[in-house]
C-alpha cells in the first residue's frame, strides 16, 4: 500500500511517498480501516519539523486524523462490523490496524472528507469556548479565523449564540468567513484593536479566541473586556506572548491555556460528550466544515506546503489517488 512518511525531521520537501507492505491482520479487539480521506492542519507542519510539544518517534506517517470504512474485524471486537463509516487517528497510509478504542462510529450519511475535516478544529474549538465560559449574547472575537481552528471557532460561536467579530490577513479569506456566519469581519494587517472597540461600544470583546499569539495577544489585551476571558490555542505568528499580569488585573481578565490532548487524557467523559454533541451537528448539517483544497494522497507534501503558505482557508483534505 501507498503512504507518506516522516523520516527524518524538517519540513514538507523532506517527507518520503513510498510503497509499503500491507498491514498484518487485525488481532484480539482491533480492526483494519481502509482511509478514504486525512485532514491537515498547522500542527502537522510542526510535527514534522519535531516543534511539536510531543515527539513522534521516526520513521512516522504523516497526520492524524483520518476517516474510512471498516474492512475486517479481529476476535473480540462487538460494536463494529466490515463496512461501518469511522473516525480515527491514523494517517497518510492506505490503510491501518487499530484498536476499537480509538475508533468513533460515523453517523449515517456523513461525508468522510468532512469527517475527515472537522475532529480536530472543532474538538478544539468547542472544548475553548466551553473553558472561557461563553455565553449567548457575549461577544466572541476570532483571530486566525480562515485557519482551520479559527473557523471551527466562528462555526461553534455562532452556535452558541455570540455575536463573532472575525479577523483574518487578506478580504479573500474574510470573505469565506463572512459565509460561515460571522457578524462582523476585520482584516487585522493594520491592527484591530480600535475596530474592535468601534464595534463594542468601546467595551472590548469578552472572549477572544487566540491561535495567533504574538502581536495579535499582546493587542487582544488592550481591546479585552471587563471580565473577559481571552483563550490560548497557539501560536501560528512564531512567538509565544508574554501576558501582562498588570492588564489583566486592570480587567478583572483571564487568559486561559489549553490542549485537546490534555483534555483526553484528563477528561476522557467530557471529551466523549463533546464528541457526540459535534457528531450530531455534523450529522443535521449545524456545523459546516470548510474545505479548501482536497488534493490526493501522493501530493501531500503540497498539501502541507500550501499550509505553510498560508494558502488554505479551514482545512486541506488528502484523499486516496
């Protein structure tokens, strides 16, 4: 079978397409999943640069979330059955062996590039939003909001009834914001902060969604309500920012880290809950995943070069060639 790897640590140039052998049969409590589709995003650029805070050992397959039907079930295995739709971590292979446990069933009817699109972003936007406590009617600022986690945040927020204000570098991508509902859209390449204020009536925004960091943080600080609550999702800018104690203290702010796979490991039961929420909205079409490029499974290093270029709006898909 067909895969792309990681073999040595760098950037997309470096990953190797190459023919594999097929994967042994699947043992007591695991099944084999033929992938049909694999979403990307910005933190499998890092993985693979080895910036990532945990460390894949090498030789690796790229990516980490996938989509695909169930081919054979091993001994054991209840719950699952040859042909069932499924989500699950794998990567840019043909073809995988997993444990059931890291399987989720895929509701009838759902798109697997849209599965294959949306866990990541929307895990982590949904369970943000949840930790800065947003409320309907409470003003929800997105930056980074044509990335994938950005959008999802723009999809969710909308959901959980905020007004979003959205910023994004170019008015294309503003554009594609705009349709997934946000109510208000800044291009930030001249900064935000008075816009943002404008739109509030000079109260600021009570919780802003930050996977920018860098000056993007250190301006969402001067435009924050009281009692706003401003969350960390990363730092695509480069630059991880200092927080001013002194502004949150003026505030009555918070700023609030968090990671999905802390939540996973931590929080197993919130986690299958916000999964079973997400997949029903997936499921009645209330989540939208947006897909800007699907391109097939031995262009991935272009997929990944185009994420590095900041070329894709909300997710970039790899699909079997």
């Amino acid at each position: 079978m067909k895969g792309v790897f990681c073999e040595k640590l760098g950037t997309p140039d470096d990953l190797v397409v190459r023919e594999v052998d097929d994967p042994a049969p699947p043992g007591e409590g695991e099944v084999t999943v033929a992938l049909e589709a694999r979403g990307l995003g910005f933190a499998d650029l890092l993985v693979i640069a080895g910036g990532y805070q945990v460390q894949r050992p090498l030789p690796f397959a790229v990516g980490a979330e996938a989509a695909g039907r169930i081919t054979e079930v091993g001994p054991g295995v209840t719950g699952f059955e040859a042909g069932d739709p499924v989500w699950t971590d794998g990567g840019c292979v043909e073809r995988i062996v997993t444990r059931v446990e890291r399987l989720t069933l895929l509701p009838a009817g759902v798109d697997l590039v849209a599965a294959a699109a949306f866990r990541g972003n929307y895990s982590t936007a949904l369970y943000a939003l949840q930790r800065g406590r947003l409320r309907a009617g409470e003003t929800l600022l997105v930056h980074g909001a044509a990335g994938g986690v950005g959008l999802a945040a723009v999809d969710v927020g909308k959901l959980m009834g905020a007004r979003v204000i959205a910023t994004a570098g170019t008015d294309e991508k503003l554009e594609v914001v705009g349709a997934m509902g946000a109510d208000h859209l800044v291009n930030y390449t001249d900064g935000f902060r008075e816009r943002v204020k404008a739109l509030t009536d000079g109260r600021g925004a009570d919780v802003i969604y930050d996977p920018v960091g860098g000056d993007v943080f250190d301006e969402s600080m001067r435009c924050i309500a009281p009692f706003g609550r401003l969350l960390i999702i990363g730092f695509t800018s480069g630059r991880p920012a200092l927080a001013k104690t002194n502004h949150l203290l003026i505030k009555d702010a918070e700023a609030i880290g968090l990671r999905i796979d802390h939540m996973l490991v931590h929080e197993p039961a919130w986690a299958r809950r916000n999964d079973r929420a997400l997949l029903g909205w997936l499921a009645s079409g209330r989540i939208r995943p947006h897909v800007s490029h699907r391109l097939p499974l031995s262009k991935t290093p272009e997929a990944l070069r185009l994420i590095a270029g900041r070329k894709v709006i909300g997710k970039v898909v790899v699909v079997n060639d």
